[in-house]
C-alpha cells in the first residue's frame, strides 16, 4: 500500500512538472508572459516597431502607433497627454543630441486585458549621441503600455514610465 501512494504522488509530482514545462519557442524578448505566444508576440513586433520609429526619428511613424487620448505618466517629468507628448518628440527629433531605445532583453511582459487588448510591462535602455561624440548609455527605466485592440489596429493608451536611473554612462 506505501508502495502504491508512493508511486501515486510520484505520477502526480511528473504530471504537475510537465505541466509546467514550457516547450513553445524561446523568444528572448518576452518573460513571464501569461498570454499565449501570438499575443506576445504581436505586441514585441508592436514595440519593436513602435521604438523603431522613435530611433529612426520617424514622427509620422510615431503617431501610428499612440491613441489620441494617450495619457503619460513620467516619474521625472509628471502627466502628459498625447499632443504634449508628439511636440515633446518633434523637438527631441529637430535636435543635434540622438536618442536610441533598446529593450532589455527577457523583460518584457505581456498579460490580455479582455475586451480591450493587452498590457505591456518591462525594462528599456536609453542611448545618447552628442554631436561629434560616440553613443553611450544613458538611462533604464521600467515601463507599462497599455495596448487597445479596435478592430485590429492597436494603439497605446497608457504608458507608465518609472524607477529611472539617469545618467549611467
């Protein structure tokens, strides 16, 4: 009879083990998802485009992808909305001082927001060019996106930017 419940909770042990293994593919951009893959994977190609446009400086590009009732909420610099916030990118873009972001690999997050689209949550590293000078780091800082789905065009609604730490080089 020991031999039996010993057995039993070892099957059981197996069954609860495998379960957990996550044999989908290794995507190096998202962690602890709880969503499956092709939603995650849709909003790491969302952000990958969505940055792309930032570090191209692509403004047009930009407002593809924000809500016109964007809320920001910045740690450092307070609450913005989305027009204070394309003016703050067109300023930034007409400077000799270029920006790049880079996520952190394996920091991002993805969780569904049902009837609505998804969050986004992770880690970012900000780069910094001065004018006749080589690229360093500059900031990390944590972030959550806030993604509606209408009809298949997605858009960010919220971003939350925080824990910054400045000045990294």
């Amino acid at each position: 009879m020991k031999n039996y419940k010993l057995q039993l909770i070892l099957v059981l042990l197996l069954s609860v083990t495998s379960a957990c293994v996550d044999n989908r593919k290794n995507d190096s951009a998202v962690s602890g998802s709880s969503v499956s893959y092709p939603l995650a994977d849709t909003i790491a190609n969302l952000d990958s485009a969505f940055f792309g446009a930032f570090n191209r400086r692509d403004i047009a590009g930009i407002k593809n992808f924000l809500a016109e009732e964007l809320e920001f909420y910045h740690d450092l610099g307070g609450v913005t909305n989305y027009g204070q916030n394309i003016e703050a990118f067109e300023r930034n873009f007409h400077n000799k001082r270029k920006l790049r972001r880079e996520l952190v690999k394996g920091s991002m997050e993805v969780s569904p927001i049902k009837d609505f689209g998804a969050v986004q949550l992770g880690e970012h590293l900000f780069y910094v060019t001065e004018e006749g000078e080589k690229e360093k780091l500059s900031s990390k800082a944590k972030f959550v996106h806030l993604w509606q789905n209408k009809n298949g065009s997605w858009k960010i609604t919220r971003i939350i930017s925080y824990a910054h730490l400045e000045n990294l080089e």
